[in-house]
C-alpha cells in the first residue's frame, strides 16, 4: 500500500467547475505539501501546512490531521489551471531528513 | 531570484555512458535532494545531502553517485547509464528538511538508447 494515495488520478473539467482532488496518507507527518507540475515543467510549491487551511487566490487546501486526509480545493477553475496536482508529505520522525514521499499525481485537464 | 537551477534540461545517453546532472541553488538551503519520476509512479529520492560533506542514500541510490562539495551544488553522477535510468530527475532543496518549503528545479529529461 502506498503512503500517500490521490484521487482521482485524472480529472477532466468545464472552466468554471468547482474542483477538489483528494490525498490521503497513512503515517505520521510533520507537513503535507501540494505541488503543481505543467506539461513538461518543473515543480511549483503551492501549499505546505500542517493544519487547518490555507488560500492563495482561487486555491484552497485543508488538512484534517486524525482523518489523515487533505483536500486541494479550486475554484472557478480556468484551462490555465491544467496541470498534474501532486500531493506528498513530510514524514515525522527522528530520522527522517525532510524528504518527501509523493502520491502519484492528479492531471487536471481544464476545458474552455 | 534564481531559486534551483537545473542543467541540462534534457539528454540521449548511449548505453555505457556517463553524465552529470548538474544543480545549484542560491537559497543558502542546508538541505538538498535528487528525486527521479518514473510515468504512472510517485517521485523517488536517489539522494540527499543535509549539508556541505554529508551525503546519504535515498530510496533509490544504484547507478548513482552523489557530491556536496559546496553548500550551494549538489551534483548526480551517473555512470555506465542504463535504460532503467531513462527518467526524468528533478533536484529540490529546503532549508532545514523536515516541515519547511521545498523548492525545485526545472527537471531535467534523461533518456538512455
């Protein structure tokens, strides 16, 4: 079983549409991080928390740390949002080196 | 500000032969790391270094090779590359690792024929 799960893996939507990709994770951690990666682009950072809820313009995320699970939010969603939406975690414990462990990514394909 | 930097963005290797993939980052980030990402698959640490002289092993560190001679460079070395390399390899630093921002390079698109 892998250590964080997204859902879904794709997701095909109207500009406009009220979006929500999922991420749950099964151990103990100091942070979760969603990331955003364009067609053959690198890695933005778009979140990184560890409780409750966060917003940068029409991006939301939340965290429920005892239901380990978080959600990434957007809405009015535009065709420039298309993107793969990766989710990964900070592990939280003694020897962990702040590397992340990453789910496999949501390609969000907006449509005009 | 130019955060990481990756070179080169992408590479043919011939079977059998080595490379270097280049970073650097001008953050003054202790913390730096290789990650390969495989299609379908999450991203995978290859190594990680927590400072100038100190490099460990990830997830994922055969055929690789790994040097922090500076704060700011963090090299991966392949060697004798073989198709399974065929990937595309990402570096990305932090400050102070665990709960702290990360931050990525551009990739860099490795293919082995």
């Amino acid at each position: 079983k892998n250590e964080v799960e997204q859902s879904p893996q794709n997701l095909t939507a109207q500009e406009g549409e009220f979006i929500t990709i999922n991420c749950s994770y099964s151990v103990g951690i100091s942070a979760l991080h969603w990331l955003q990666q364009h067609p053959g682009g690198g890695i933005v950072s778009l979140f990184m928390l560890s409780s409750g809820k966060k917003k940068h313009g029409r991006l939301i995320a939340t965290i429920n740390i005892q239901e380990k699970h978080s959600s990434l939010h957007i809405t009015a969603s535009h065709p420039r949002d298309s993107a793969v939406y990766i989710c990964a975690v900070s592990l939280d414990y003694g020897g962990s080196q702040g590397n992340l462990i990453f789910g496999k990514g949501t390609k969000l394909s907006v449509k005009p | 500000n130019a955060g990481v930097t990756q070179t080169p963005k992408f590479r043919i290797l011939k079977i059998g032969q080595s490379m270097t993939l280049q970073c650097a980052q001008d953050m003054n980030h202790n913390y730096m790391y290789w990650y390969r990402q495989d299609p379908g698959m999450g991203l995978k640490l290859i190594y990680y270094s927590v400072g100038a002289g100190i490099t460990d092993k990830g997830e994922v560190p055969n055929g690789y090779n790994v040097s922090r001679s500076t704060t700011e460079d963090f090299p991966l070395r392949l060697e004798l590359a073989a198709p399974s390399q065929t990937s595309v390899y990402f570096c990305a630093s932090s400050y102070e690792g665990r709960g702290t921002e990360a931050f990525f390079g551009q990739g860099t698109r490795l293919t082995v024929v």
